[in-house]
C-alpha cells in the first residue's frame, strides 16, 4: 500500500478541517479518504447541563458529517467513509487510524490572530505529541492538488539512513517521482546548547561534509530518486520555512521524537511553529514509524 492511499481527515466543520478534506481528495486518486469527527465527551456533558437532548445533538453532528462538512471532497470525485466517535478529535483519529493500519492523518491547521498564530493549538498539538502514525497538517495557504516536484526534508544532526522520517520522504519520493532536498540547519550557540563552545567554524564545516555523505549514502540506496542537499545557518524554524519556499516545496518532512508538552513549548518545538509559516503540508512522521 502507497504512503496516502489511505488518509484519515479531522472533520469538525472548520475551515481547516475543510481546506485539510480538499488536500486528502486530491490525493486520492486510487486510495480512500476517511472523514472522521469526534463527538466529545465534553460536547455531551455542556448539553447535558444545559437540558439538551443528546440524541438529537448528535444525530445533527452525524448529517452534517455526512453532508456539508465532507462536501468539499466531492470537488474531486471522491466520497469519502465517514466515522463519528464519541471521543475528543485527537483521540478519535488516532482510534481509526489504528483500527485500519497502514494510514496516515490529516489535520487542518486553523489559521488565527495574534500570538496564537504563531503555533498549533488544540487537537493539532495533542497529535504532534502523541500519534504513532505519520501525521499531516495543512493550512489555509494549501493548494489542494495532487503533490508534485519538491519536498524538503528536515534534518538533524544525528539523522541518517535509518532515520523514520528521511524513509518516508524517500519512498514517498519513489511513489510520486518527487525530487527530495535535505536540509541541515547550522544553529546559533544558546543557553541550552551544550557544544556553544564548540567552535562554529568547524561545526560548519562537519555539519557539511555529514550533509554530503548523507546525501551519497541516499543515492547509493535509492539510485532513482532525483536527491540534494544543503546546510543553512540560523533559527531550524526559519530556515526550513525559507527553504520550503525558495524551493516551492509540496510538502516538508520532519521527525516527531513526540517531546512533552513542557519541553515543546520551552524549546520552541519546530513542529508546533512551522505549519503557520509555510504554503505547503508539513509531515511529522513519528521516530517509531515501521518501515
């Protein structure tokens, strides 16, 4: 089975989870979509403190869901399976996807004012921190079309060929003739780091000659695949959006090592920031993803 022949789509009648359903459909040209909303139960003890009958609220969440709230999908010929779970969004999708095996999810990212733009909230976030299955997050600036040319792929400093993620871009390469692009990120020294001592001249010089070995090692394995590489110097966030957009990028895949909810938002988690500064899906694919 291809990597999206089977995508699993939050629906919650948002405009995210919308322009996310629109990107799911154009990729589903021999897969399937599964439109799954999670009826919360949150949502259920709200209307029942409020004396509202239950049945008929869900019912009405059920007709939309199998209406309005997946008719985006029809724009291009698909119907998708639709799954109601009495759960919260996060939890249902990840509950779906594990019952159907080999799929992948897609999230919208709601697009927002102020600070809160600035980074993923909500189901989104739960996601990122717990989902064992590669996950995708769209935004409003998404062209929903089937995905074509570039995809850059995040690298670490200790990523190599059995890294989780740098195997999904390039079997996702295979599948959909992509050329990869790698990118390594020469970050400025702070508090945090421990190698600030270390002198930067030489770690730009090592960080270049990994990339170029890396980059090899790729090409040795999947001597098909159309694959480059670069180091840039500056904040992996930044950068990596700048290069998404320097090489109009269909998509941009990074590892998820699913760091805690503390840790995300002390170290400013590149995962969590990204989808609010690129045109294109972001794929976090999990560290434990079986090849």
């Amino acid at each position: 089975m291809g990597l999206l022949d089977r995508l699993i789509v939050g629906i919650d009648g948002s405009e995210g989870s919308a322009g996310a359903l629109r990107w799911a459909a154009a990729q589903a040209e021999k897969g399937e979509v599964i439109a799954v909303h999670g009826y919360s139960p949150a949502e259920q003890l709200i209307a029942a403190a409020a004396q509202i009958n239950l049945d008929s609220v869900r019912s009405r969440h059920e007709a939309l869901l199998q209406g309005p709230w997946t008719e985006p999908a029809g724009e291009f010929g698909v119907k998708p399976k639709c799954e109601m779970l009495d759960d919260s969004g996060a939890n249902a999708l990840m509950v779906v996807a594990s019952n159907h095996g080999s799929a992948t999810i897609v999230v919208g990212h709601q697009d927002k004012k102020g600070w809160a733009h600035q980074h993923v909230g909500g189901n989104v976030a739960k996601l990122l921190h717990r989902c064992s299955e590669p996950l995708i997050v769209t935004n409003s600036r998404c062209e929903a079309k089937p995905i074509s040319g570039n995809v850059v792929v995040g690298i670490s400093g200790t990523a190599d060929l059995e890294s989780a993620h740098l195997e999904w871009a390039t079997r996702l390469a295979a599948e959909f003739d992509l050329s990869l692009i790698l990118v390594g990120i020469n970050q400025p020294p702070s508090y945090f780091d421990p190698e600030m001592s270390v002198d930067s001249a030489s770690v730009v010089a090592a960080n270049a000659v990994s990339m170029r070995k890396l980059v090899g090692r790729v090409r040795e394995r999947h001597p098909q695949l159309k694959i480059d590489g670069e180091v840039r110097s500056g904040a992996a966030t930044t950068e990596i959006a700048a290069a998404s957009t320097e090489h109009d990028a269909s998509m941009v895949v990074l590892g998820n090592h699913h760091p805690s909810l503390a840790a995300a938002l002390l170290g400013g988690s590149i995962l969590r920031h990204l989808p609010a500064l690129i045109d294109c899906p972001m794929a976090a694919v999990p560290a434990g993803w079986e090849r």
